[in-house]
C-alpha cells in the first residue's frame, strides 16, 4: 500500500490546530471559505440543530482536519475569536492610481502608531501575506471579546477577532504564497493596543439619558431595554437583534423623543460588545433606524 506524504495545506491546518488555532477550509487559491451558506445548508452533519457558521465548525480536531482537505487542496483559515487570537492586519495601498504611490502602507502607519504611544513595535508571530502586507498575531486578553475593527487603528490597519479569520501561513493564492517571517509564539496583546480596541463603553449619560435631553420616561425605558437585549444576544442572532433594536428606537427618533445620535451611539457601543464589528454595526443600526423613521413620521395620539 502506498502512502503519500500530506499535502501542504493539509501540513498547515495540522501545524496551525497545534498551536491551538481553530482552522477551517478556504477555497483552493482562495481567500473565501469553502463552506456552505445559510442559504443551502442541508440541515445535517454538524448543522443538523441548524445552521453553523464558519467561525463555529473551525476546529482543531486533527481526524476532522484530515477528512476535510482529504478531497481538495483547500486553503487555510484560521477562525481568531475561537483560537484566542487578535490579529493586526497591516495591509499595502492598492495599486491603481498615481495617488496611492504617496499613501504609507499599514506597516508604516502602524510603527508611527506606536512611535505616538511611546511604545516599541511588538515582537510576535508574524505572517508575511500574499499582498506584501503583514500579520501580527497576539493572544488575545483573557475574558476579553473584541470584535474585528477597520481603521480604527490607522489607516490600512485592521484588526481581527471575534466575528474574523485570517489566512494561515502556508496558503496561496494567485497573488502569492502566506510565508512565516516570525515564527516564534503570539505575544500577549499589549495594554496600549488592548486599550485603543476594547469596545466602547456606553456612558451613563447614553444608558440615563440626562433630564436635559427631550426623551420620555417611556422613550429612555425603550432606549435601556433594547440596548440590554441587543448585548446579550445569542451568536447567529447578533446583526437580527441589532436591525429589531434599531427598527424599535427609530420611532421614538421620528418623534423627538430621542436624539438620533444618541440611539446610534448606545447601539453601536452594544453591538461592538457582543463582538459585531465596528462597521458591521454602524451600517445595521443606520438601516434600522432609516427605516422606522420613514414609517413612523406621524406622531403618536396621546
């Protein structure tokens, strides 16, 4: 009987499960996953309680890994929220037009980030990408649940966790190759970087709604309630529970009872905390509440 050596991405999904990095497959040559969506979920296997994303079927099982890219020489992700992994993605500018010569590329931006903060550039594991950008991974802080974010950081900087994935060293794509530069384990994420990502906080101010503002006791009841059930959403359920939560304070908005800016704020801040990204949860919340004041401009009878 023959026995053929593992393929390479079936290596570096088993070398990344090691380190205790939940994987999941791409597509070959591909960032995407390969998995199925909701859409066309058969309802069986592990979706057979409904329907699992690929943040929840990443796993770190090596028969299960085996099996998976047994067929196909699919790429590597790597799920960060389940592997306790934040990853700081440094990206290049894209190259089409004359203007993008002049843009610094993430790497740039973020060694001035913390040139600012009087820190040093992190030593960590480290993953050229295909694109020539960089990821540093860090193990995230213990009982933290941060969410992915886009430019929170800098320019050309993202970050991902919860809710995100990366592609693993060791996968290629028609751009090129994912190759280790530092292999050494994840740092622990500094205090500084911690401090600029955590979700942000809503003031008691945002949650009381000072007497000041026009709110009803009524509206501010509404406001603290829906905020509350957007937190503790269920994973799946997370984006439903903000869009309902945003359709059902965009009323008290079309009525005055509420200021816009604040209903945005308390949301966005309780949908970050439930690992939503920052973007994800502005556009949500922007949806909701358009819609609830284009249906309810006329005013409440008393």
């Amino acid at each position: 009987m023959t026995h053929h050596p593992p393929s390479a991405p079936l290596v570096a999904a088993l070398t990344a499960a090691e380190r205790g990095w939940h994987v999941f497959p791409l597509r070959p040559h591909d960032k995407r996953p390969a998995l199925h969506g909701e859409a066309v979920c058969p309802g069986i296997g592990d979706c057979a309680g409904g329907h699992r994303k690929w943040e929840d079927r990443a796993t770190i099982d090596p028969d299960r890994i085996r099996r998976a890219w047994a067929s196909l020489p699919f790429n590597v992700g790597i799920a960060t929220g389940p592997s306790g992994l934040l990853v700081v993605d440094l990206d290049m500018p894209k190259r089409r037009s004359k203007s993008s010569a002049d843009t610094p590329c993430g790497v740039t931006t973020f060694r001035a980030l913390c040139e600012r903060a009087g820190q040093p550039v992190p030593a960590t594991h480290t993953v050229r990408t295909a694109s020539g950008g960089v990821h540093l991974y860090f193990t995230a802080p213990a009982g933290a649940r941060l969410a992915n974010t886009a430019g929170r950081l800098g320019k050309l900087i993202d970050t991902r966790a919860w809710g995100g994935y990366v592609v693993a060293a060791g996968s290629i794509t028609p751009t090129g190759p994912y190759t280790p530069v530092n292999p050494m384990p994840p740092a622990p994420l500094p205090e500084w970087l911690h401090s600029l990502l955590a979700p942000r906080q809503p003031s008691r101010g945002l949650m009381a709604v000072p007497a000041s503002s026009r709110a009803s006791r009524y509206a501010t009841a509404a406001l603290r309630a829906e905020t509350a059930t957007v937190r503790d959403a269920r994973h799946g359920e997370r984006d439903a529970t903000l869009l309902a939560g945003a359709r059902a304070l965009g009323r008290f908005v079309a009525w005055g009872d509420l200021p816009r800016d604040v209903v945005e704020e308390a949301l966005q801040s309780a949908g970050e905390c439930t690992g939503l990204s920052e973007r994800q949860c502005r556009s949500t919340v922007r949806s909701g509440l358009n819609w609830s004041i284009a249906h309810n401009s006329q005013r409440r009878t008393a």
